[in-house]
C-alpha cells in the first residue's frame, strides 16, 4: 500500500504546494484511490505516474472548495481521455445533487457511468482489496475520515518446507499461500504446515478537515498510518478551533496517547514556508512515533510489516 500526496496545502495552493489530494494505491497492479479532489488536482496528476483510467473510486471528505473545486474538471477529463469504465464517488450526500447539477448547465455527457455513495453508507459497499468505513469529524461543514483496512490476508509459504515435501511448484503452491489444503499423490497437505501466519491488515486513515482528533479514538485500534491536517502551530490554536481546524500539537498529542506507529501531518497553512520546521518541531516535543510533514508527489509506502517510509517522489 502506499500513499501519494498530490496537494498537502490548505485553504489556497502556493508555489510548491497545491490544494488537498491523496492517492492511495493497491499493492499490486495500477488501481488507486482518490482522497479529495482540490482544484488543480487533475494537473497534479499529470505530473505523476498516476491514471484516470486506473482510478478506482474517489473519496470526498467534505465539500468545502480546497477539497473538492477539482471534481468537475477531472471527471470530465477522464471521459475526454477515454474511460469508459464505471467509477464511484463515495461523499458527503450534496455531491451527487452538486455534480449532476454541474452537468446540466455544463453540457457535460460523461461516457461511462457514475455512482454515487453516501460517506455514512460506505461500508456496506465492497471494494476489491479493502473494506473501507467512515468517521464523522467535527469542522465548519459535515466532514469524514475514511478507515481503509485490508480485507485480505497475507501468508508467506515457505519455499524450504514445501520443496522437501516435493510438492511441484506451479497451483498447488498458490492453493496453500491461499490458506487451502491440497491433497497430491494420494497424500493431503494442511496448508497451516507450510504457510507463516497470516499478517495483520494493515489498516491507514486518512482524514478530512477536523477540531477533535479524539473523535477517532474508537477507530485507531491496530492503525498503522493517521493522515491528519495540521494547519496551524499551537499560538493559533485559538483561530484554529474558530476555523474547524487542528492545530500541530494537538493532533501530536491525540497519536502519542493513542498509540499511533506513523502520523503524517498535511493541509499546511499557506502562511508557512516550504519546509514548516515550526510544525515538526512543536509535534516532535510530544509525538514519539514516526512523524512526518508531507510535501506535494512525495510518496510513502507502508509495507507488511507495518512500518511506513518515504519511498521515492512521484
């Protein structure tokens, strides 16, 4: 699993950081998944080596503009770029009104399908390689968080062990990684006495704009990854809370008592520079974990073993 951040600014984009996006991509193969879609995301997207055709579904958080003015122009590119496949939309209830509205005074005829779910119904809808639920957050308008789990369970075979019971490599070996027993030449083989146990999910949540990070206490159990804002330092916390905002040292706060291995911080506030050593600091005096302050097409990977690092730029 890895996460790509396509805009990690709040409010308005600066010279180095755009509007919010996130892109989380699956293990293997080319699908991903959309997390807020601020304007000019679709540009962002062009300078990675991310597709439209390979987008999964998208997840709006909340519909204030930094987060969601990029929608329109990005589905209507994807049509112009030839998907025809369907793609959900997974947001607060007045997208779907907002997005078909768009259309009618537009003129825009989108050639494949889309659908529409409703953030609080999310988990009763499948997905391929996660189960995904929502949390909803306190913020100036209706806001959520999204609980992406892996819903499949990894084993690793081990290549001694099923040589020396001279089991062929080929389907069998693919039936036990499954967690099946086989049976060959007359004998059954349990795959328990060649598989490792299965690995724990791994379980990130991403979050939308939000003033009570204890809101997802309930939700942290076993979480690898929390992605929150931190728009502002603590001598703002005042303005922050008036905004529906979290404040650096708040949110460092809620990850050290809850136990979090990894906390990313985004939605940086265009008052600070580039590289805000303000934030990191004021989180790194409470927050023991590993911290990071992410930075537009950086890109984090969060492998089996559950620890999280920045892998390379996009």
């Amino acid at each position: 699993m890895e996460i790509l951040f396509l805009g990690t600014s709040s409010g308005t984009p600066t010279k180095s950081r755009n509007v919010s996006a996130i892109a989380l991509i699956e293990s293997t193969g080319s699908a991903w998944h959309l997390i807020d879609c601020g304007e000019g995301t679709q540009h962002q997207i062009l300078n990675s080596p991310l597709s439209l055709n390979s987008l999964s579904s998208i997840f709006i958080t909340h519909l204030h503009g930094d987060h969601c003015y990029g929608l329109p122009g990005l589905l209507a590119s994807a049509g112009l770029n030839g998907r025809t496949k369907r793609l959900r939309i997974i947001a607060p209830e007045e997208t779907k009104s907002w997005i078909e509205l768009t259309q009618q005074v537009s003129d825009l005829h989108l050639p494949y399908e889309l659908e529409f779910v409703t953030a609080c119904d999310v988990g009763n809808h499948p997905f391929d390689v996660f189960s995904v639920s929502s949390i909803s957050l306190s913020h100036r308008i209706t806001s959520f968080a999204y609980v992406f789990t892996e819903s499949k369970l990894r084993r690793s075979l081990s290549v001694d062990k099923i040589k020396n019971a001279g089991i062929p490599q080929g389907p069998l070996w693919g039936s036990l990684k499954a967690g099946n027993d086989i049976q060959f030449e007359g004998m059954i083989y349990k795959s328990k006495d060649f598989c490792d146990a299965p690995k724990p999910p791994r379980k990130i949540i991403i979050c939308g704009d939000n003033d009570t990070p204890d809101l997802l206490a309930p939700d942290c159990k076993n979480c690898d990854v929390l992605v929150h804002e931190a728009t502002f330092a603590a001598e703002f916390s005042e303005r922050a809370k008036t905004l529906g905002h979290s404040y650096a040292g708040l949110i460092a706060l809620f990850a050290q008592n809850a136990g979090l291995p990894n906390l990313i911080l985004t939605h940086i506030s265009a008052r600070y520079p580039e590289n805000p050593t303000e934030l990191e600091q004021e989180a790194k005096a409470i927050y023991s974990g590993n911290l990071f302050l992410a930075k537009d097409f950086e890109r984090y990977r969060l492998r089996t073993d559950g620890v999280l690092e920045l892998s390379e730029h996009a």
